[in-house]
C-alpha cells in the first residue's frame, strides 16, 4: 500500500485526462454525425458528460447514422425499369390521365403523389382488404393461408419467439416444406435471439430456408443493434399479403399474465397491393440471406379483385434520407377536417408531428390519441404520458387502454382514409427501425378502423388535464428524465 500511494494522484490525473481527451473527441464525432439533428446530438453529449468515456461506446453501438449506406441496393438495370414506372405513375396521376376509380384516391391524390415521390411507392386499386384486430383470428386466418400454400410461403418478422406459437408456425413451415413449397423465413437477429440454429434443421433439411436480419457473427457484440428490422409481413403464393403490429410470440395471442389481452391490427390482402409486399420482402431477404431473389412469374403472378381499395404500402428505414412514413403521418394529418383518431403503444413524436397534431386541435379538429396503460418498456411508457400531456394542452383528447396491451398502429382521418402497419409515433420508428406501412384510402376500411378505435373507449380511462396534473412528484420524475431521453429511447 506504501508503494502506490503516492502513485494514486498521477493515476488519478492520468485517468482524468485520458477520459477527456475520449469525451472531446466523442463529442466532435456526434457533432459532424448529427449535424441534420441538433436535439438528438445534444442527447448524446448529455449522455457523454454524464458517462464519461462510457457514452462513447454506447454511441458505438445505439447511435451510428446509417443514413448514407444502401442497405437495399438494386441491380442497375431493376432499378431503373422500377424508377420509371414510378414517375411514369406519378406524371400521369398529376396530368389526370391516371384513372383513379377509388373515390378517395381522388380526392387525396396530392397524398398519393407525396408517397410515389418520396418512397417510391404505387398506388393499387385491386385489393380486398380485412382488418384483424384480435390476435387469436389472425393467427387462425395466417396458419389456414400458410397450409393452403401451393408454391411459396415469405415470412418478414421482427420478433419469433420460441412457445407455442411459434414452435406451431415452424411446424406449419417444416410440413409445407416437404411439400416442396419454396419456404423463406426471415426474422430479426434480436427479435429472434432466443432461437437457435438447430430450432431450423428439419426446416432446412427439406429445403426451407431461413436468415437473420442484421446479424452479427460475435452473439454479444452487434455495432448495428440499434437499428431492427420492425415489418411484419407475410406472402403466400405471390397472392395473399398480410401486414400489421402483430409479432409471433405467445403474447400476441393474450398468453401473456404480464400484459393480458394483446389489442392489435393487421390486414390480410388479396389483389395488387400484394406486388409491394412481395417488393418488400425480396429486398429485405436479399439483404439479409445474399440470395440474389429473382421475380418470376410465381412470385408476382397475375392478381387482379372485383372490389376496390386503394392503397399504397410504404417502407422507411436507417438507410434512407427522407422519413417516408413520418411524412405520410405527417400529410394526413394536415388534410384532416373533422376527426383524427390514433392508435399508438409509443407516442414520443419529433417537433414536426407534435406540431401538425397541435395545429389539427387548435383547428377544431377532433383529436384522439389512445396509449397504453401499462409499459413494456419503461422509460417509453413515461416519454409517451410526458409527450401525450402537450397534445391535451392544444385540445386534443387522450385515453388509456386498461383491458390489457395495446400495440396496435392505426390512424384513421375523416372516417376517409386509414394507416395500418408496423410505424409507431416515435423518434425510433421514424429514423431508427425498417418499417412498412399501408395507407389505405377506402371509406368502408377507414369507417371499419374508426369503429373499432371508438370501440376500444369502452376499455380506456381518459387522460384529463385534472388527471394529469394531479400525478405524483414520483411519475412527474419518471416521466421529465424519460422526456429528456426521448432522442435516444
């Protein structure tokens, strides 16, 4: 002890300075890194000052931009037949010379022109749509689809986990594949991280094929764990799509005793929107397995419905530089005249979605957004109630769903127009996870989106300012350090 004593004040500085040289310089890098995002560089040297030569390695593996890296790179010569199709769209749409039979798709074709131009995405007219917003129903809806398949079943999922339901999904899967239906199941690395390689050996030793968005070759270590592949898709035959909140897992299906009843939505759809679904799911199979997925005629056969529903499916990530599904929220809701009614477990909206909400109150507008009671991931939760407070003060109303979970990610404009997919309204879903949503502009699907939002009040207490203010000392922290948190949450 005599020995180093009187080497502690040198160690002492000697650390000192070494973390902040780190910090200096971690601070330099978040600075260029987030130049397009001053409140969510601020974050990140709040984090570094606060964890000193700490916070360097949690920007390493939560912060890093993939804004300027295309994960999702097409060949040269599908790229530019796809890009011409698009504005081919687009200029016929904004000459007129589109016919556009769905009644709402002409009356809200400025927010077809945003999705065509900004993501690249096609307005279909030929679908069948049914919502889902009971887990048990889609799940017996799916498994019936998947063993009805004849050439190819195409699983996008962010979260499979190892229960019941999803051991019955790779059963349902084994057995089709040894049917010699071409199978590819696609899962996340982290929402799949309970599974392991030998989970898929029958799958695999009858030809099905399985892969992990984003994985990493060291189980612990993953520099892009921060950025996941959220979408939930499914693609049976190149003719029947379904898209939605719901993950497999147990939960999903109310087995939980931590959540209780799992409110959620999907849609399964019949007829052209199919084709961006099958779109979808190539690009992200190709990213992730390396197999060069080519169309055929299988894949993206011949569809057509003699019911008519407009839609288009729009994908955002990382990768992109544009916010995509952000600005499709965004565009309904400056169009709204009457009502807004929003679906969301995570309410944490940037300054541009907080603010079309608050002109859409001030407006008279009828705005209702429905949020959980009850967290699944804490400081979320209390960003969501502290975020959710802003919107009371404009005029808007706010409930909490008490029979049990809700995740669903809905908005319906005007009993006109509805959004159904995997997008919540939060920093994350906007900048940091894929996502893929259907914005629908059919009159009978929004009423039916409408109905059931204002079905759910039955089981929701409504967040009154009274309530608000009236919240503990307790809840007040909580929520004012999540707040703080909400670029990074």
């Amino acid at each position: 002890m005599t020995l180093l004593a009187p080497l502690s004040p040198l160690f002492l500085t000697s650390s000192y300075a070494f973390y902040a040289v780190i910090n200096f310089i971690f601070v330099v890098i978040v600075i260029f890194a987030e130049r397009k995002n001053p409140t969510s560089a601020l974050a990140w040297i709040m984090v570094s000052m606060l964890l000193p030569g700490v916070g360097f390695i949690f920007y390493f593996f939560f912060g890093r931009n993939l804004s300027r890296r295309k994960i999702f790179n097409l060949p040269d010569n599908e790229q530019q037949a796809l890009q011409a199709f698009y504005q081919g769209q687009a200029e016929a749409i904004r000459m007129g010379e589109w016919t556009i039979e769905e009644e709402n798709g002409k009356d809200y074709a400025d927010q077809i022109l945003l999705h065509l131009n900004n993501s690249n995405s096609l307005y279909f007219e030929q679908n069948e749509v049914k919502l889902f917003t009971d887990g048990v129903e889609k799940f017996q809806s799916l498994f019936s689809d998947l063993r009805a398949a004849t050439d190819h079943i195409h699983l996008d999922y962010y979260i499979l986990n190892n229960d019941q339901l999803g051991n019955e999904l790779i059963e349902i899967l084994e057995q089709k594949a040894k049917e010699g239906v071409a199978v590819r199941l696609l899962f996340d690395e982290l929402g799949g991280r309970t599974l392991r390689k030998s989970k898929f050996k029958v799958l695999m030793e009858n030809g099905g094929q399985y892969a992990r968005f984003f994985s990493s070759p060291f189980r612990l270590i993953n520099p892009r764990i921060n950025y996941r592949n959220h979408r939930k898709i499914a693609v049976i035959d190149g003719r029947i799509g379904y898209i939605g909140g719901f993950n497999i897992g147990d939960e999903y299906i109310g087995k939980s005793k931590k959540f209780g009843y799992w409110r959620d939505s999907a849609l399964r759809i019949q007829g052209e929107s199919v084709y961006e679904l099958q779109t979808r799911f190539m690009l992200d199979w190709r990213a992730a397995s390396k197999e060069d997925l080519l169309p055929d005629g299988n894949t993206f056969p011949y569809l057509s419905s003699e019911k008519v529903c407009g839609i288009q499916i729009v994908s955002s990530g990382p990768d992109e530089e544009w916010e995509q599904v952000k600005s499709g929220y965004i565009k309904m809701i400056q169009s709204a005249k009457e009502s807004v009614y929003i679906h969301t477990p995570y309410f944490i909206p940037d300054e541009a979605v907080l603010e079309a909400l608050r002109i859409a109150a001030f407006s008279g507008v009828d705005v209702r957004l429905m949020i959980p009671n009850k967290p699944d991931h804490p400081f979320v939760y209390w960003a969501s109630t502290a975020w959710a407070s802003e919107l009371l003060k404009a005029g808007g109303r706010v409930y909490t769903y008490e029979k049990g979970f809700l995740h669903s990610k809905t908005m319906v404009v005007d009993s006109r127009i509805s959004s159904c997919g995997t997008a919540n309204f939060d920093y994350r879903s906007f900048k940091l996870n894929f996502e893929v949503v259907a914005f629908l502009y059919n009159r009978e699907i929004a009423q039916e989106m409408e109905d059931a939002f204002l079905m759910d009040l039955k089981d929701c207490l409504e967040m009154t300012k009274e309530v608000y203010e009236n919240r503990s000392l307790r809840i007040r922290f909580k929520e004012q350090v999540s707040r703080l948190l909400s670029p990074l949450l």
